[in-house]
C-alpha cells in the first residue's frame, strides 16, 4: 500500500476552498489581532496564518502579499467610520459638525470599534507603506464622500482640514491619552470640537 502523493504547497486543498467565507474571515481576525499586536513592520504573513491556523500558503491565495491582507483588514475594521458622511447629509448643514463630530467621536468611543482603529492608527503612523494603504481608503470611502455632500468649490479640502480635526482629537485622547483630555467628558468635548469643525465644513 502505497501512501497518497502529498499536496503541493501553496494549493489550497477542496476541503479549505470549500470553506472559504469561514477560512477568509478567520483569517481577517487573525491579520487584525497582530497588526494591532505588533504593528506593520513586525507582523508576518506566516503569522497571521499561524495565528488563523492555516498554512500561510493560503493567506497569499486570500489575499496576496502583506500589504493587501493588510488594506483587507483595515477596511472591514474601519467599515463603521465609512457611514460619516450619512451624517454629513442626515440634517440641516448648519448642524453637520457636531453630528460629524458626535458620530466619529462615538466610533471611538465604543470598545469594540476603537480596538480596530487603534491597530490602523498605529501601522500607518509607525510604516509609510501602512501610512499609504490608509490615505487610499480615507481618501476613496471617506473624504471624497463627505466633500460630494457639501457642493463647494473647495469642498475635498474642506472635509481634509474637519477630518484632521477630528483626528487630532482622537489622537489625544485615544492614542497617545493625553490628560486631562483622556478623562474628559465626551459632551464637553463635542461642544468645543464641533463648531471648529463646522467652520471647516461650511463657514466662507
């Protein structure tokens, strides 16, 4: 009895193909967990597939090199911040910075939602090659979105200077937790945030 020909590396089997929805989500798990863990430059693509429990052949077929696991990832966790600009249309234009404000802010402050940024924040600030896989998601699904909502001449730079705002802020507060805006109260917050972003967004 002979004994069957091993798989070829780097060709997925028919039974993780057919898993593939479960295969790929786990994977995107895995790949958020070490990006926030250990940042860009030291995460791996073995890894992530050590992580996920596969053979890092498989993440390559998913997704292809480091950098697309990585854009893949970020953009499912960033998938909440993506509805900004429903707020930016969602009322009268005289209100949209603090409904912006409120609602990025809110992002933030919610666990669940901030452990993901703080992995994405923190890849693009410490790789340019991260740094460049975020640009081209906030400038594709975020800023282009919200600048369209406005109908002003100078609109895409407009929805620049009210996001580094708001990035600012979330910096400060979230990231580098600098007192005593870290402890603050998140209304307080939004009411001096808020008309500085307006002015932004609307004011001549």
């Amino acid at each position: 009895m002979t004994d069957a020909a091993p798989r070829r590396r780097g060709r997925p089997s028919r039974t993780q193909t057919e898993a593939a929805p479960a295969t790929r989500d786990r994977i995107l798990d895995a790949a958020r967990e070490e990006f926030s863990e250990r940042g860009y430059e030291k995460t791996s693509v073995r890894g992530i597939a050590k992580a996920a429990g596969v053979d890092s052949a498989l993440v390559h077929h998913y997704f292809g090199t480091k950098e697309q696991v990585f854009e893949a990832a970020i953009e499912v966790a960033f998938a909440p911040a993506l509805a900004a600009p429903v707020a930016v249309e969602d009322g009268p234009l005289d209100g949209v910075g603090e409904r912006l404000t409120r609602f990025i802010l809110g992002i933030w402050e919610n666990p669940a939602t901030r452990a993901p940024l703080l992995a994405i924040v923190r890849s693009a600030v410490n790789n340019e090659t991260a740094a460049a896989v975020f640009r081209r998601l906030i400038a594709a699904q975020l800023l282009r979105r919200i600048a369209q909502q406005l109908d002003l001449p100078d609109a895409e730079l407009r929805a620049e200077l009210a996001a580094a705002q708001l990035v600012g802020v979330a910096m400060l507060r979230y990231v580098i937790r600098v007192e005593p805006l870290a402890s603050a109260d998140l209304e307080p917050i939004v009411a001096r945030v808020a008309p500085v972003v307006q002015g932004h967004l609307t004011l001549p």
